[in-house]
C-alpha cells in the first residue's frame, strides 16, 4: 500500500471523531465562565490537589536538565518505578522492565498501534481507550457490565467473552479504582479474574492510575495473581496532581518484553524521549517517603468524606448511583427519575447533561461518553471543583481520627455541595 492509500485511511478513521469528552467538557465549562456565568465544573477528571512540595523542589533543581534521556526512559526513574511496585505490590520488576512515556495516555496508544489482537474494553470505561482503537483502525469488543455489580467486570462475563474463540490474541483493559465510577475490585475478584485471564492467555492492561486513591489505601493490583501476563499502568497525574506534567509508565512482566521493545522503537519515532526535568523529578515521586504518605492520607480522607456526602445526597433524593471505593468520580443512574425527564423532552444522557448545564451551570458527562447506550440515563461526575491546596491546609490540622464532616465540606469544597444541591432539585423539577 503506498503512503497515499495510507494517509486517506488514517484520515477516514480520524474524521468526525470528536474532542476528548472529558477535554471538551473543560473548554465549554471556561467558555462559559469567561462569559461571566456560573459553572461548576464536575466534567474535566483532574485532581484538585496541588503536586507534593518534594517533588516541585525537585523539579526545580532539575531545571536545567536539557539532553535527550533513553527512549525507555531515565534509569533512576525506571529503577523508581519498579521499587514502587515491589514496596507497595510485592512484584518482582526490575527496571529493566519499565517504559516511561508523556502519559500513559500516549503509551496506551502506542500499545495499541504494536499489538495484533483484539482491545476489549469493559463499559462503562475512560474515554479515550475506544478513540485510540478508533484512530489505529482496531476493531473493539466492548464487554458490558452490570450495575448491579457496581459496574465492575466479573469472570462469568470475561469467560463468555473468550469461549467462543478460545485461542484469539487478546488485550483487556481494567482501571480500577474505576474512571468513572470510583469502584475498585476486591483480592478476592482480582484473583477470580486472574484465572480466567489466565485460562485463555490474556493479555491485561491493569491501568490503576488511581490506585493511590484508594480511601482505605489498601489498593491491589491483578498482576500479585496474574503476573506474567499483567502490565501494570500508571503515572503522576491522579495521585500526584500532576496531571500537565504528562508523565506516565508500563511496567511489563518478562514474558512481554517483546512488546516492550516494539513500543521503544515506535517511541524512538515519535516522542522521542520524556521530558528530561520531568523524569528527573519523577524519581522522587516513586520513592515515596514520610512527607508523600502524608500528602496521600489527607488527600484520601477529603475525597473519601466527599464522596460519602455526595452519595448520601443522591441516594437520598432517588438517584441511582454505586458507592465509590476510591478517585474522585461517581457515576449516577437517573433513570427513577425517567418519567420527569422525558415530560421535559430529555430523552437520553446527553440531552440530561446539557439541560443541567444550561438551566443550573453544573457540568457533567453523559454515560454514553464512557461506553453505554445513548438512550441511558446514566453520566459521570467528577468532584474535583475546590481548591485542594487549601483543603489540605486544613485537613492537616484535624486530629488524626477525625472524620470530614459537613462543616468542613461546606467550608473547604462548597462548590461541589451546591452543584449537587443544584442538581438534586433539578431532577425534582416537574416539566
């Protein structure tokens, strides 16, 4: 095929495909402040926090940083990331194993582009894994889940997946605790999960970003019970608040470092090398320490206290919404509420999420954004709208046993209340 048929497939497969959800989410929310309006923005997932004072300084004393680092990335911070892992998950990477990116949003596109085989995708998932597939020109199965099982993929389903064809070369992407549900997989269903996957010889792509959000800050990654054939996914952007900085990594088992090598040379192509002072700064992120863990436990405590809120506030007015284990995402399902809604001429998710912004300034995204069929009822919000530095300020000063309370979410993350109080009487709202 010469580069001229192969330019107008690459245009066929990027044409019509739209903004990010979630970075279109954003812009609409800063056009309408910028109009003078009230917005309260639950649709861009970024964290609220600032990133940790040790690895700022580091990046400051790192400035100066100006030369090309390894396409696999520094050897201090491969060495990092692969300590992290062993500290925290008890896996035997080395850092020979790691492959460090700008975002492990670029590194799952590139997966995608070396890998053979089918990506299913179990729905409701992140935005941007069934767009990448879409830009390569790979088919995706998506694999619906259930939310009487808190959205969360379970063996019965995977299985039935591969016993038609037992033998396909398969990637299946799991991101726990969930964008954009917030829920996470129990030991006990990571092991479950682990056995299917490895009856039929999966590949798992474990992206747990997030994993550091856990509320109880007991995270478990599928690879302690799938190791050979589980890459591990992460970054800086969730738990680290610095999400600009794109900084992301793989960690492969040994079995796949053939896919590894094949990533590098499409990297070695494209990004070239991660940006150097960001690299360097990294390693003090990854080896953690007193400061970090402290940085992480408040954090948990304020999104674990305003998650509960949020959750008790919707359930009590009659949403539909699974509790969330971890992250700062909740994923309502306001089909009680049908009957109203379709009087008021809002028909699926999007016409939902577009009615909410325009007559209360609250923005969210639709379920269909994720995976799920447009005429659900369901959407994600991200409860990120406050200032997290402040709210660490003042979370420090609590008594270690203390529980985030109303006060102190009225005080430290009022937005967010009243765009759940805008919404909640929303809802109540006759046509």
């Amino acid at each position: 095929m010469g580069n001229g048929q192969h330019e107008v497939h690459l245009n066929l497969n990027v044409r019509g495909l739209p903004l990010s959800a979630t970075l279109g989410i954003n812009e609409q929310s800063n056009r309408l402040l910028g109009q003078g309006k009230q917005v309260y923005k639950l649709g861009l997932g970024q964290s609220p926090f600032p990133v940790p004072v040790p690895i700022v300084k580091e990046l400051q004393a790192n400035a100066h940083q100006k030369d090309y680092l390894p396409v696999k990335g520094l050897p201090a911070l491969c060495d990092a990331v692969a300590g992290y892992y062993r500290r925290t998950q008890n896996l035997s990477f080395s850092g020979d194993d790691v492959l460090i990116g700008p975002g492990s949003k670029e590194l799952m596109f590139i997966m995608q582009l070396v890998y053979y085989g089918d990506l299913v995708i179990p729905t409701p998932s992140w935005v941007s894994y069934a767009p990448q597939a879409h830009i390569i020109g790979r088919p995706v199965r998506w694999l619906q889940t259930e939310g009487a099982n808190n959205w969360l993929l379970t063996p019965g389903e995977l299985d039935k997946l591969c016993c038609s064809d037992p033998t396909k070369p398969r990637i299946i992407i799991l991101n726990y605790p969930n964008n954009p549900t917030g829920c996470t997989y129990s030991a006990e269903q990571l092991e479950a999960l682990a056995v299917v996957a490895r009856k039929y010889k999966i590949i798992l792509l474990s992206d747990e970003i997030y994993g550091e959000l856990n509320y109880q800050g007991n995270h478990q990654s599928i690879a302690r019970y799938y190791p050979e054939g589980t890459i591990v996914a992460s970054g800086l952007s969730k738990w680290a608040g610095a999400g600009g900085w794109r900084l992301g990594t793989f960690a492969f088992p040994s079995a796949l470092s053939w896919l590894r090598d094949s990533m590098a040379v499409v990297a070695s192509e494209t990004f070239t090398a991660t940006s150097a002072p960001i690299q360097y700064a990294a390693v003090r992120a990854f080896r953690g320490g007193v400061e970090l863990e402290r940085y992480l436990a408040h954090s948990r405590k304020i999104l674990s206290g305003l998650s509960e809120w949020i959750w008790q506030a919707l359930t009590s007015a009659g949403v539909m919404v699974a509790k969330p284990d971890g992250a700062f995402y909740m994923f309502p399902d306001f089909s009680p509420f049908v009957e109203n809604l379709h009087s008021r001429n809002i028909l699926t998710g999007d016409d939902l999420c577009r009615r909410l912004l325009a007559e209360t300034g609250v923005a969210i995204l639709p379920g269909s954004s994720f995976g799920r069929p447009e005429s659900e009822l369901t959407a994600r919000m991200a409860f990120v709208d406050f200032d997290g530095a402040r709210a660490l300020a003042a979370a420090e000063q609590l008594p270690g046993e203390a529980r985030i309370d109303e006060g102190f979410l009225r005080e430290y993350c009022g937005k967010v209340l009243t765009a759940i109080d805008l919404m909640t009487d929303w809802l109540k709202r006759s046509s």
